[in-house]
C-alpha cells in the first residue's frame, strides 16, 4: 500500500512513548470471489472488494480501536485522528478506498479448470468455489512496516455419490493455499469423495478406541492444544499441567504459521511480526503458548497475532498445527486397533476450554473388529474430555503425515481465521462416541 | 463515482434489472476480558449491487452480485463480476415505489456504550452463591444508514439503531460434588439491551444457570415427561425450525390440518426494527401459524418469484457482503392466552425445565427431527427437585409443535442471529436421554 510510512509511525510513536505501548496502524485489501456449481453449471456469482484500515493503541490494559473504511493514507490518518479523538475526516465520513486490484482475472484459471474436474471426477455436485485475495499493511511505533498477501482456495458443499444401493450426499470440504500442486489435490479429493462405498450402519453409542487416519488427528489437536494454549484462553484442565507428563513421549504437537503450503500460513502475522513455531507438546509435556504482542510478555509474541477482518483487534490465534510422523503403517496401527472406529474425515470440531470437553463431528467412518477394516459406520460425534484423550494416545504414530484439507476455516467469539494441520495416523484409546440423528 | 453514477452504471449494464444499495453504519463497542478494557469505534461504508444480465425479453437472466467498501471499488467489482460464469436465474419484480429524496446521513453522535461488567459481574455473584463470575462482556452500541434503490424506480432510506451484546460466564465446583471438586463449566449468552434500561439481573441469572447447572454432575432422572423451555432456549428451537416456513415449498409435515398445537401462533413482525427489508419491501406483520395449522409462508423477492408470489418483505441483509436471503426477521411464539411463567411451572406434574442449551438446537427439516441439548432442573408437582447437568431431546419437530400445551407471557429476544422470541413454553410430553 502507498502509504508515507515514516510519517505514519512518527505519529504513533507519539501514542505509544512507553516500551511496553502498543500502537500500530493495520489495513486490508481484499477480493473474494465466490461462485457456485450444480452438476457443472455455475449459479449465481459473487465478488467483494473491501478495504479498511483500523488503529490501535494499547497501554497499561485498556485498549483502544479506530476502524475506517478504506485502506489508502488517508484512511491510515482518519483512523489515527480517530484514536486520538479528534474529528474523523469528513465530518465522520468514512473514508474512500485507494486503488482497487484486479481480481477476477487471478481468478480466471480456476474458473476453466475447475468443470473439467468435477466433469470428470465427481459430475452430480453442488458445490461452491471460494477464491480469497487479501493483501496487508502494518505500521506500528518503533517497529519496522510490514507487508504481505495471501491467496486462499475453498470447495465445499456436497458431492452426490452413485451406488447400487442408492445416490448420497456426502459433504465435501476442501481448503489450500492458491500454489504448487493444489489441483492435483483437489483432484484426489473429489474422486475419493465420490467413490461409491457400501451403505453405512448406525454408529453405535459408547466407549470406542478409535483410530484418525489421513490427518484428521490435527482436528483434535486443533480443538484441544491450539485453543487451550491460545494465550487470552480461559482458564482449562491443561493450566496446571506444568511439567507433568500428559501423554506418549512420542508425541510432538507444534503450531507453525510458516508452513505457507497450509492453509492458515502467513509470512508474517497481523501485528508485523514474523511467526516462529511453537512447540504445544513435546515429549509428551506440554510446551507454550501461542501469543500476539499483548500477551506476550518478556519473551514477545509468538507471531500469532491475527485478525478475522481489519475492523477487529489481534488476537493469539493458532495457525497450523504439525504433528511429527511416527514410525509405523497404517495397516500395523489398524492391527494394533484391534476392535474400535477408523475415521478418515472430521467436518466439524468444538472445544469447551473451561470444562475440557472437545467434540468432533464425522459423516462416515469404517468399523474395525479384530484389527481389520470392516463395515461402514454412518455419521456421528466422537467425544471426551482433553486430559483423558492425550493419556488415550498410543505411543505409536503413522510413519505418513496427510495435510488435513477439510479443516479450513476456524470460529472463536465469532471471529473467523483460515487454519489448518498434518498429522499421522493417530490411535487414541477411550473416546466416546455417539451417532447423530 | 457516487450513488447516481453506479445507478447510470447499472442501468446501462442491465436496463431495468437491477438492484443497489449502500449502507453507512457508527458504532462503539466496549470489550471486557481477563482484565482487559477495550473501546472500538467503528465507521463503516459498505456498498451491494445485483444485476440480470441478458435480454430483456427473457423471463430468465444472469444473476451477478457485487459488494464493496466505497462506489469505485463496486463500480470495480461489478466489471470484474461481469466476466464471471453465471447460470439463468428468473428475474423477480422488483418493488416499485414513488421516488423519495434520500434521508440526511450525518451519522448520529455515539457514545461508549455504558460499562455494565460491575453490575453483571454483582449479579451473577449474587445468583450463583459466588460460584459463577463474568469472564467476557462484550457490548455494542450503533446505528446505520441504509439505502435502496432498484431499476423500478424505488428510492428508500432508513435509519437503524443497535445495542447488544456477548457475555460469557465461569463456574467453577469449590466443593466435593457433582463432577468433583475444581471442575468448570463455561456459558456464552447474546442479548440485546436497552441502553436506558439493561435487564442486568435477568442476563446474570441466565449466565448463571447455565454455568452453573452443568456442574452438577446429575443425568436426567426421567426419560419422559413435560418439557418446560425457558425463553431463550423455545427461542433458539423456534429459530431452528423457522427456515421450514421460508420460501416456496415447506417439508410436508408441516401441510398437515394439525401442524401445531390450537393455542399456539406463530408471527413474523419486524415492523418495531425497520420499515423496510434489505430490498426495499415494506416491513409488514405476518402469521405464519394460526390455530395449529401453517397459514402464511415468508418470501423474499427471488423466492417469491419462484412460488409466483409477492415478497413479504423477508429479504434479509445482515451485511452488505452477502446479497438478500429469505430469513425470519423478527419470529416469535405468541399464545392465544399466555400464562405467567410460575404457573406454567406450577403446572408441571414431572419433568425437566431447559434453562439454556448446551449445544446448538439441530434439526433435520425434510426427515422431520430434532435434537436438543440442555441444562436445567427436574420438577415434581409443580416444585423444582434439583439439578439436571446435562439432558438431551429428540424427537420430531411436528410432534413438538402440536405438543405445546402452554406459552407464557414473559416474551424475549434473543439474535440467532435473526431476532427470535418467545415466553416460557410448556410441552405436555418430550423424550429424554
């Protein structure tokens, strides 16, 4: 963004004349384009521009915010004036946006690859295409300006699937960053979807082992390390941890922003600063806390500062969760099962930090009995509580690590950030599960 | 580029089809939590056009939706979105009305929203023997400008006013009890206030309970009996259940003669919170059910076209990043004669009353379900026994409905986040687990 830089931050560093103050100047360009298809036609259309600009200052615990439409240099003085409580330019006006970007044309080769691909692979659909352009700027007191720009890709809806017994929706979800071999991916995604599979019994209520294969073992991660590690996260079970053990010393969870091939990467946060992995457990302990610069005391933030949208203050927020390959196969992990559920898709997670409750939602999973896959379980909800799960945790991992592609978008207090994960295969002991009706 | 020069731009592109709005909205939110004191101020500028391009003389074109922060860049987005693939959609008629100078738009002057942390953080303290306290208080003050304009000649403004909010509270079990000692239980609330008048007390016992009575530890002691639904959680069920009257063609359990109980009436009235839908269609009461059985159904334009009905003025527009939907606006549950809420807990022989949800109410329309999960306590004779940590209702939505044997006169609402309403509700017979 055009902006004078260094007379932007003279100005905050009026606002922010302790060390330990906070003030920064952040704007957002973005495009998001929006299309949706039946059976390879598209519907209706749809494409947002927006640009806004908000000022922060922070000291000795209260916080202040200025948020203007716009995201040219004036719109970054509006909502400095703003902060200082003078009067916004133009009689309380937002202010216009500088020059829009192109952004159907990024979008233009997705458009023509992506009929020929359900065409092929998984022709009966209703599905909607999501193409995300955000670009953004940081200025804040004594710290170096910042740029950076992400593109995002996203499938979801359903893929009818065909089979002697009957046609069936299946959800579909689909989330990666607009680079490298996404197509190919994509590709994988949509065929697996619409293979035909046998009709699913009832999931059955109860106790149950069970086994997250292809990377959804990062969902439950996600629910039950990222957010309760979050730095401005209530009060859970795992506060007073400490240094004690609390699962396999095989297992190593980290939160890194940097992997840019998933979906929640970013070369820097919202705040500016470059993210640095964060290790949430090691060797079965627990490690840190994800933090943005309010939270992050002596040792600084984290790099996980992020906003949902330009008019919302930072936050720690988690980005990517990584969990390190074991050694094994998933044939030796299904053996080493025995008896319980092999899941392969997670669509939805939640976690009730205070009580340690986590929930994770699936739409189909396979029955194991005497360590062999067998018959189709139909959707349901695997629960527990987050301590008993990480004791649950055998000590032994897949050797493979899958990018989990379903878990895209995360939602906390309303506020939505892309995310996302890999992980082994992952066998936990003692979940509870129940179907859905 | 101004709001004249997109309205040129639009006729250009798409002669007498064609749709614009802009929306300039003022607000100050206050953010508490763990400590920290926030005050956000907000002016947002946010503009939406949606256009059928294609001939004129085809009852069916293509539907293109833009949506931006300022006039260049929607004048931007629409050339892009034109070159994006679309598919035939028919063109609704679009509301007519005699061309009326805009209102003025000088935002009117906000003030931080009152700090109500002291007085929720007492109550809820208060209502909770010291168990419970406020985490998070979050609360909103603001107003908007809207306007509206479409190729028929329709040129409304209005002017809109908010204050609302987030709380969320902690419990946590000091004693020896229920799921043992140390145990939490969080609880999350929205509520809308009146920055005169804050109902505090009755949003801290609402936090309160829910907090609080998970932490019990105790399951449902029956698996039938009456269900006593306090106000936000029959408004949160109501809110489930209202997309089945939106749009042309209902799931069929709803066509029957009996769709609901005789006394119970369904109303769709927005005309307290705005004269006008996000299209421009006047806001106008509708009864949606009507001595049990369904009379009415809520359109937008695009759904009424397809039913080849009149919009009831049901165009949603929550934001201006997402065009028009056919939603609820403001649904609530009115009884033919409502009952205080004490003696339709005095009339309950056994079974549970839902004071808050534990989960979100899931229903599956076409198959005619729902799933409810709660918190609450078991009542015997009228007297309320003790504590239920945690219950769960399914069954079937039609049997729900024609099952409503009491409506209280306690109305509230609540953001679902369409307003949805209703008193205290008594159901003569739910399932339990």
């Amino acid at each position: 963004m055009d902006w004078d830089d260094a007379a932007i931050a003279r100005e905050l560093d009026k606002l922010a004349p302790q060390e330990d103050d906070i003030a920064d100047v952040f704007a957002e360009r973005l495009t998001e384009i929006s299309i949706p298809w039946r059976d390879g036609s598209p519907g209706d259309p749809r494409i947002r521009r927006e640009a806004g600009t908000a000022a922060r200052r922070r000291a000795r615990g209260a916080e202040r915010l200025a948020f203007v439409s716009g995201a040219g240099e004036e719109a970054a003085r509006a909502a400095v004036r703003t902060l200082l409580g003078e009067k916004p330019a133009r009689s309380g006006r937002p202010v216009a946006a500088g020059t829009p970007e192109t952004g159907a044309a990024e979008a233009s080769r997705w458009v023509r690859r992506l009929p020929a691909l359900l065409a092929r692979h998984a022709p009966r659909h209703r599905l909607r295409l999501r193409i995300l352009h955000a670009e953004r700027h940081v200025v804040a007191a004594r710290r170096p300006p910042a740029d950076f720009a992400r593109r995002l890709v996203s499938v979801e809806g359903i893929v009818v699937a065909a089979s002697r017994l009957g046609d069936e929706d299946r959800l579909f979800s689909f989330h990666a960053p607009d680079a490298g071999q996404v197509a190919d991916e994509l590709r994988t995604a949509l065929v697996e979807a619409a293979a035909p599979r046998a009709r699913p019994v009832p999931a059955v209520p109860g106790a149950i082992d069970v086994l997250l294969a292809r990377g959804c073992a990062a969902v439950l991660f996600h629910e039950i390390l990222a957010h309760t590690l979050e730095a401005d996260a209530e009060r859970s079970p795992l506060s007073d941890a400490g240094d004690a053990p609390l699962t396999v010393t095989d297992l190593d969870v980290r939160d890194d922003p940097r992997r840019l091939d998933l979906f929640g990467g970013y070369e820097r946060d919202d705040e500016g600063t470059a993210p640095r992995a964060v290790k949430l457990i090691q060797s079965g302990r627990l490690g840190s806390r994800l933090a943005d610069r309010s939270t992050g005391g002596r040792s600084g933030s984290t790099g996980h500062g992020r906003r949902a949208a330009a008019s919302e203050p930072p936050q720690p927020r988690s980005a990517n969760i990584v969990v390190t390959a074991g050694s094994a196969s998933s044939e030796e992990l299904v053996r080493r099962l025995g008896n319980g559920l092999w899941v392969d898709e997670i669509h939805a997670g939640s976690v009730e930090p205070s009580s340690g409750v986590f929930r994770l939602a699936f739409q189909r999973a396979r029955r194991v009995s005497r360590g062999r896959l067998a018959e189709e379980i139909g959707a349901g909800y695997l629960y527990g509580e987050m301590r008993a799960a990480l004791r649950g945790i055998e000590p032994v991992l897949g050797r493979e690590v899958h990018a989990c592609r379903t878990l895209g978008w995360c939602a906390r207090d309303g506020r939505v950030l892309p995310v996302q994960g890999e992980a082994p295969d992952v066998l936990v002991r003692g979940l509870s599960m129940r179907p859905s009706r | 580029m101004t709001f004249e020069g997109l309205r040129r731009a639009l006729e250009r592109r798409a002669p007498g089809r064609w749709e614009l709005y802009r929306k300039t909205s003022h607000s100050r939110e206050r953010d508490t939590c763990r400590g920290i004191s926030r005050i956000a101020e907000r002016s947002e500028e946010g503009w939406a056009a949606r256009w059928w391009e294609g001939n004129t003389e085809e009852p069916a074109a293509a539907l293109r939706f833009a949506a931006a922060s300022s006039a260049e860049m929607l004048a931007a987005a629409i050339e892009d979105a034109a070159r994006l693939p679309a598919g035939g959609d028919p063109v609704p008629d679009l509301p007519a009305r005699g061309r009326k100078s805009p209102a003025p738009e000088a935002p009117a002057p906000i003030e931080d929203p009152p700090d109500l942390g002291p007085a929720l953080s007492a109550a809820i303290s208060a209502a909770s023997a010291g168990t419970s306290s406020l985490a998070t208080l979050a609360i909103r003050v603001g107003v908007a400008h809207e306007r509206i304009a479409n190729a028929n000649g329709l040129d409304v403004s209005q002017a809109l006013t908010a204050a609302d909010g987030v709380a969320s509270a902690i419990a946590t079990n000091t004693r020896e009890t229920g799921k043992g000692k140390g145990s939490s239980a969080a609880a999350r609330a929205a509520f809308r206030f009146d920055p005169a008048r804050p109902d505090v007390e009755r949003l801290a016992r609402r936090l309160a309970d829910a907090s609080l009575l998970p932490l019990s530890g105790r399951a449902a002691p029956f698996r039938t009996g009456q269900w006593l639904l306090e106000p936000a959680v029959a408004a949160a069920v109501l809110a489930a259940v209202a997309p089945a009257f939106c749009g042309g063609r209902g799931p069929s359990w709803l066509s029957r003669e009996t769709a609901a109980s005789p006394g119970v009436r369904i109303v769709d009235d927005a005309g307290a919170e705005a004269a006008w839908d996000g299209e421009g269609v006047a806001t106008r009461r509708m009864l949606l059910v009507e001595s049990g059985e369904v009379v009415a159904r809520l359109y937008d334009l695009r759904s009424g076209k397809a039913a080849g009905r009149p919009s009831t003025g049901h165009g949603a527009r929550p934001s201006f990043r997402e065009p028009p939907r056919c939603e609820p606006r403001r649904i609530f549950f009115e009884g033919s004669s409502p009952a205080a809420a004490e003696t339709l807990l005095s009339s309950v022989r056994r079974g549970l009353v839902a004071r808050a949800l534990t989960a979100p109410v899931r229903v599956d329309l076409p198959a005619d379900r729902y799933e409810a999960e709660f918190t609450g306590v078991s009542v015997i004779g009228g007297r309320e026994q003790g504590p239920v940590a945690g219950a769960r209702a399914s069954g079937r939505i039609s049997e729900l409905l024609r099952r409503i044997e009491g409506i209280g006169s306690d109305l509230q609402f609540f953001p679902m986040p369409f307003l949805a309403g209703s008193g205290t509700l008594l159901v003569e017979r739910a399932a339990f687990d």
